[in-house]
C-alpha cells in the first residue's frame, strides 16, 4: 500500500512513476524469436529460457527504476541519430514502409532489427554502412576505449555481425557508435565485417533452436550458482531447480 500521507514526496512520485512503467512493461507482448542482440551472450540455456517466455523468478521483474535507464538509453541514441545528420550523414533508420531496417530468417525464429543504414555522407567514409550506437556508462566507454569493441563488449560486436551478414552490408566496415550518459562524450569506431563471429553465431542459433524443438536443455554455463552470470540470470533459481542434463518435457 501506498502512503500517501509521506512526507518523502520525491519517493511518492518516484514509486508511482515506476509502478506504471511497470505495469506498462507487463502488457508487452513476449518475444517468440532469439534476437540478434542477444545470440553473443554467453549462456545458451538462458537463450532458450527466454525464446520460450519461461517465468522468470520471483522477484526478478525488471524495477521501474531501470526501465527509466532504458527509456532514457532509448532517448539518448534517437539524439545520436539526429547529431549524425545534422553532421552530414545520410541516415536511413526506417525503410519505406515506415519499419524499422532489420533481418528475419529461420522462419522467423531469428530475428534483429538494427538502429539504421548510412547511405552517404562525408568523404572519410564509405557507403553504405551499417549504423548501430549504444548508450553507455562511464565504465563501459573507457573500456571501449582502451579495448575497441570486439574485445570489450562481445555482445554487441556480435549483433554487428549479424547485421551485416543479413542485411549485406559486409562490403564496408560499420559505424558504431557509444555515447556516455555520464557526460554525453561520444565514442566511435569503425567495424570491418567478421565473417567468422557472423558464422558462429548464426550456427549457435540454428543449435538452440533445434535444442528447443528437441526439447532439450543445453549445459549450463557454469557448475555453480554463484557464477556471475548465473547470479544475474532472471531464471537462476528455475534453471539450478533443474537436473542436468534434462529435458523440457
């Protein structure tokens, strides 16, 4: 129950706010399909967790207080997008239909859908060129800094992959770009097409999927629970309440 006789009016406002985001979040429809930003994460068996839509464990929803991060991360990369034509680029992030640009095969089991195409623009670049930027802490951009993004952030240079490959924009490298929510510095990076990470990750996915149609678990990750990964998992204590190896029947 709410107080609302609290004199703590920031927490008031603060609680109600995030009970809509939340009660908005839970009217979503789920995603019935493994998406290209996520096939580099490191745990095949969380993939299929969520490919089914499996009930995620209690107290495990996503906070208002984070879905106010996403929104903003949201707001931040539509930012992006305006500061890179108003820099000359020509940027496409809808086809002619108004969708957004984005890949499905598998009969549609797989699935992405990426932040635009750059069809022209200043010289320095070649087109066209795949587009994809995130909105970042400070921790994260000073590691894409020091360490670009196939190595810091392997996830996202997964997706890219992807992108490429599907869309056939592999011809030229990508722009990717990170802005930091912290101070608003922008970091950017240009991608050459890894034929072998699209590979693999494509092969991963036809492997979960027909796991999936086989009913079959994948390996867990880790031997144990307190795994960072694990721990982080909304179906940690559905997936270590399992036998392994298992079955989903």
């Amino acid at each position: 129950m709410l107080d609302f006789n609290t004199h703590d009016l920031s927490e008031l406002v603060g609680t109600l706010i995030d009970a809509a985001m939340e009660r908005e979040a839970a009217l979503l429809p789920p995603r019935a399909y493994l998406g290209a930003s996520s096939l580099g994460e490191d745990c095949a068996r969380r993939l299929q967790f969520q490919y089914f839509n499996a009930p995620k464990d209690i107290g495990r929803h996503v906070p208002g207080r984070v879905l106010r991060v996403f929104a903003r991360g949201h707001r931040v990369e539509d930012w992006m997008a305006d500061w890179l034509r108003q820099a000359g680029f020509d940027l496409r992030t809808r086809n002619e239909r108004g969708e957004q640009f984005g890949f499905s095969t598998a009969n549609g089991r797989v699935r992405g859908h990426v932040d635009g195409v750059i069809v022209a623009g200043p010289d320095t670049f070649r087109y066209p060129m795949l587009w994809e930027t995130k909105a970042v802490g400070t921790k994260t951009y000073r590691e894409l800094q020091k360490k670009k993004l196939a190595t810091s952030r392997p996830v996202y240079a997964t997706q890219v992959a992807l992108y490429q490959a599907y869309l056939g924009l592999h011809e030229h490298p990508a722009l990717f770009t990170a802005i930091c929510t912290d101070d608003m510095e922008i970091y950017a990076e240009r991608v050459p097409f890894d034929r072998g990470l699209a590979q693999r990750a494509s092969d991963r996915a036809v492997q979960i999927l027909r796991a999936c149609d086989a009913a079959d678990l994948l390996p867990r990750i880790s031997t144990t629970p307190t795994h960072q990964t694990c721990r982080q998992c909304p179906w940690q204590d559905r997936c270590w309440s399992l036998p392994s190896p298992t079955t989903l029947h």
